[in-house]
C-alpha cells in the first residue's frame, strides 16, 4: 500500500513510528505500508517514489525540525502537484484544522486526492465538517474510499461501530463528551482551584493550545458534531452555525454550585431530531453523578447514540493518547487493504 | 432473502412481529425476508415453500399457544428434515441454550445448517459459546457466514464493532456485566430489601428464571465469557471449566457491607492473557463508584476490550429489552445481505 501523508505533527510522527518499529508478528504487519511522501506545513517534505526510510525521516525530522536540502529525498514541489502528479493508493491527512479557513486547505487536498482516484484517509476533522456531503459524493463517484475514524474520539471505532453494528437502525440522537481541556479545567475547579489555575494545567499538560477558547467557547466540540450529524444523521450543517455555550466567568461559579449538590458539570454536545429537522447544542450542562458521562474526565470522551430501534449504546475511551489516534487511521487503512481495494507491496528497507 | 427460524419463544415472536408490521421506507425494508419455515421446541412447526404469512403465523400461535393441524401450513416433518430439505439462505437460530447438554441440540441443527450451505444466524449462545472453533472452521470451508451479535449484550455491537473498529489490534483483557438478575438482587439489597426479596423481584420483572442459580451461581455470564473468549481471543474453552463465585449467603452480606463504604458488588465475568495463556473468571467485585461499571443496573450491562494497540474501550447498554435482541439479529441478516450472499425476493402477502 502506498501512501502519501499529509502532515508530519504529532499524529504524523507516532504513524511513522509505529510502521517504523512494526514487529513481523503483529497484525499490522500485514499493511506492509510504502510511505512515498510525506509533507509538513512550513518544513519542508520529502519524497521518494520507490518508498522512503521511514525510521530515517523520522530521525532527520525530529533532530533537525525540518527536512532541508540537505535531507536524501527533500522534495522541491508543492504539495498540490505531489497529489496530482504522485503514484499512490491512499493519502493521509493529518494536518492541523482551521476552522476560520473552513477546513481549507485540507479540503482542497481531499479533493484533488479523490479526483485522481485515491483513497483517502483523514484525522483532519475540517474537510469532514465542512464539506463532506461533496467529498462522499466524489469518493463514490470515483469508487474510493474516504475514511476518517480518527476524526472523533482519537480512534474508538465511532463511525466503524455504525457503519457494521446498526445497519438497520436510523440515529435519531447523538449526545457525547468529545474535549479534552474542558474535562481537565472542570476537574481542576472540582479540586477547588481557579479556572485560569485549571486552564494553565491543560496547557501545562500540553492538552490545551496556547488560546484555549477554541476549546473551552465549544468550538472543538462543534466540529466534531458537524463531522457526526454529516456523517451519521444526514445534516450538510455548518460547524459555525451551531449554538455553543461560551466559557464566561458564570460557568466556574455554576460548576462549583453543582459540584456541591453531588452533580457535575460537562461541556457535552448534543444533536436531535425532531418534527423532522434536525438540531445541534454544545452546553455546559449539570450531570448526575450517577450519569455514565460523569466518570468521563482527563483526556477520556464519551458518546451516546439513540437509535429508532435499539437501546442507546454508550462507548467511553479511557485516557487514550497519540497512539489511539494513529491506530484509528491504522483501521481506516486496514479497511481498505482488507475491501482489496490496495495490493501491499514490499516495503523499502530502512 | 428466504428464511427457516428454529425457536419461537420471545425472541422469534419479536423478529416476526418486526417484520409483520415492517414499513416501507425504513431500512429494514430493504431485507424482504421470505420465512419458509418456523420450528418451536416443543409446540409444532410450519412451513411454506414460497412463505409463511408471518402476522397470521404470529397471530394463530399467540392465541393456540401451539400450531396444530387445524393450522393450514401445519407441518409433520422433524427439524432435522427440514434443516436438510428445505430450500433457503439462513436459518435464524433461536432456541433456548441448554447448558447441560453443551448446547445441543442447537450445536446439531447450525452444523446441519452449515454443511447444507446456508448462512447462519444465532440467539443461542451454545454453539458459540461449546463448538465455536469446528462450526467457524465448517463456515469458513463451506464460505458462509455464521453471525451471532445477539448472543452477548442483545445485540449491542460487540463483534461487529470488534471486526470493523479494532481490525489492526490483538485483544488481551475482556472485562463486562453480563447478568441482567444479579443486576437487580444486587440493587434490591443495596435498596435494604433481602437476597430472597430481590430475587423473587427479578422473577416477578420476567428476568430471572423459575430456578435463578443459573444467573446467580455464574453459569449465564460463563457461557458469554466463553463466546467472547472463543470469537475475540482464539481459546476453545469449555465453559464448564470456567472459575465461578457462587451465590452463597456470604455475597448479600459483602454487598452490604461494599454498599456502606460507597462500593458497588457487580457480577464481573473477566477473562485476560497472561504469559501465553488465557485465563476466565466470574466473581462478585467490589467497584469504586467512579467506575464506570457501577451505573451499569436493571437489564443494561457492559463490556470493557482491552488491546495491545488501543486505549480500554467501554461499551454500555441501556435498558435492553427484547427488541435490541431481535435487532441484533436483524443486523447480522443485514450484514449478510449488504455482503451480496443473498438475493431478496419478494414477500408474500400476508
């Protein structure tokens, strides 16, 4: 399987870490995966046809935080006639969303990635939320596959789970914890410190990004049940249309009042049908303790999804990390290998 | 798709009323089943080539309690007979599980089933959870399917979810609350009320049988131990041989006293590797309330899947009833059909 990723952050690296160590005997080794390019956002890329040393990008990139020059296969191109002009099955995106930009210019890669008759793998929630009516329209019509399960809940089998477990069922609502910092600020005034104490931990822990209100305004949880209601309920909704309770001075005060009277308070996103439309809410919202979601803290997330002929099924991750996410685009590729939509060819030696 | 359902108890009764009263435009329409054929234990059987009228069947069994020969597709033949010479495309396994007879005669009738070419689909935890290595190995070489989603958390996607959602991952701890009366005795005497008290409560609600040792003693979440251990971990135990707590009037007086320090005792069926060998346990555990396993209660119940590769993932299950058990199998016939094994024909009329 040849691959082109797209993005060389965190998620990036521990991918080309793990196919780099990838004992004989495991079940990924049946991928036996040939990464022909890889491409950061501002340093650099490289690319080798025949399939590049991983474990020596890897190497280069994290001692010198950048491929230059004077890296074997630095690639000279852009990015946009890589994809184009590239001999590959699958793309991995991994780069970072912009939500101002619209998931762009995630979304243009996609594209052009489906347009020359790839697969396509994301971790990049942006192309998903924003656009994913178009991009599903054109990975049919090109009869390729556009997986993303990394995209929510770093890789617990989200979207694996509805597409093969409730084949009969129509979603009719979906409820979740999806955000990391606002657990870990929530817990923090729990404890009884101050919000901005709470705040500087997430950062601290390197959990929340330098302006922590994309996360903490709802915006993170917004996108990812743009991604789920696109996905699974049908919506074409725009992530900035949906109503988000921002993280104003009141919501410490009402969390240490619940927190008193046993309840806990969780940034939880909600998406419902009702009279035939079908509506979107990220709220800081009190919980009984005895509520699945209130045992949900640090970097764990939940979701809840109702359906119109079973009982709601509650998946919760426990405190995944990096790997959950680069396993998660694992599956994804593993799915495609296993619809023998790519042949494996024999990896280059490092 | 044409169907032979052996078994009529809750949860045949609950398929056939699905699909009697099935609407056009749900995706379940897409399934058109045709059942040729419906077996009860002990009350007699039907058969039609070319299909029962399922609401009649449903109605004229209710009422008689038994189809007879004033019934007109009243039928003389044994199950054996009709498993062997009956034309169809899955036979729905749905008899009671009989522990003492190592899940015979169901074991019987799938491998009959199996050898003649016919998907299977099954309720019944026997087969799975006594023979599953030799009627995988029979489906495999006859290139079949044989599903069973509903044998574990009715129909919650514990399998599908693990075929489609962990593909790249090797299982290494299974943990879960499997027993839906040592739910309520647990709660009933967290509630003050008497061992007995409570079981005659999970009797009254349906749940528990005339003899409730089945659950209680372990032997119910034993056999779910053994399918799960034989599906997702390669073992070909005997569930017999699987290390149980039972019942004894110690466990009501440890629940009460856990009860007093803020604990919960569950029922936990575990099972996990260790230096090569894979080990199964049912035993009464004392939970913290902050474990997610301490909400599971009533009919809901639970399962953690612990990887080499991934986070622990947690699935819940709120309040099943008999429909989520139908549905499960209602997904394994849809998984089969979007396989493209078999080809729906159109329904007779009722």
């Amino acid at each position: 399987m040849r691959i082109l990723m797209i993005g060389f952050g965190n998620v990036g690296q521990k991918i080309a870490e793990i196919f780099s160590k990838q004992p004989e005997d495991t079940k990924l080794s049946l991928l036996q995966p040939v990464f022909i390019g890889i491409f950061t956002a501002n340093h650099g890329a490289v690319v080798n046809d025949r399939g590049l040393p991983l474990k020596n990008c890897l190497e280069f990139y994290r001692k010198h935080k950048t491929f230059d020059a004077s890296y074997a296969h630095y690639f000279r191109g852009t990015v946009i006639e890589a994809i184009r002009s590239l001999v590959y099955d699958v793309m991995i995106e991994v780069s970072t969303l912009s939500i101002k930009d619209h998931g762009e210019p995630a979304v243009s890669y996609v594209t052009l990635a489906l347009e020359a008759g790839r697969h396509v793998v994301l971790a990049n929630k942006g192309p998903i939320a924003f656009r994913y009516r178009e991009l599903s329209k054109l990975a049919d019509k090109k009869q390729v596959h556009l997986l993303f399960e990394s995209t929510v809940m770093d890789g617990t089998p989200v979207f694996s789970l509805s597409k093969a477990g409730l084949i009969g069922c129509t979603v009719t609502a979906i409820s979740g914890i999806f955000n990391s910092t606002t657990n870990i600020v929530m817990d923090g005034i729990r404890r009884g410190k101050s919000a901005e104490e709470a705040i500087h931990d997430a950062q601290a822990l390197g959990i929340a990004e330098a302006d922590p209100r994309l996360d903490l305004d709802g915006w993170d949880c917004a996108v990812k049940l743009a991604v789920l209601g696109n996905v699974l309920m049908g919506t074409d909704i725009n992530p900035a249309k949906i109503p988000r309770d921002e993280f104003t001075p009141v919501i410490p005060e009402l969390a240490r009042q619940a927190f008193k009277s046993g309840k806990y308070i969780r940034q939880v996103g909600k998406i419902w049908r009702e009279h035939g439309k079908v509506y979107f809410k990220v709220a800081y919202s009190p919980l009984p303790e005895s509520d699945p979601f209130s045992s949900v803290s640090g970097t764990s997330s939940a979701i809840r999804i109702e359906t119109d002929c079973m009982c709601p099924q509650v998946i919760l991750q426990e405190n995944p990390g990096l790997a959950d996410t680069a396993y998660g685009i694992i599956n994804d590729l593993l799915t495609i290998q296993s619809a023998g939509s790519a042949i494996p060819v024999k990896a280059i030696a490092d």
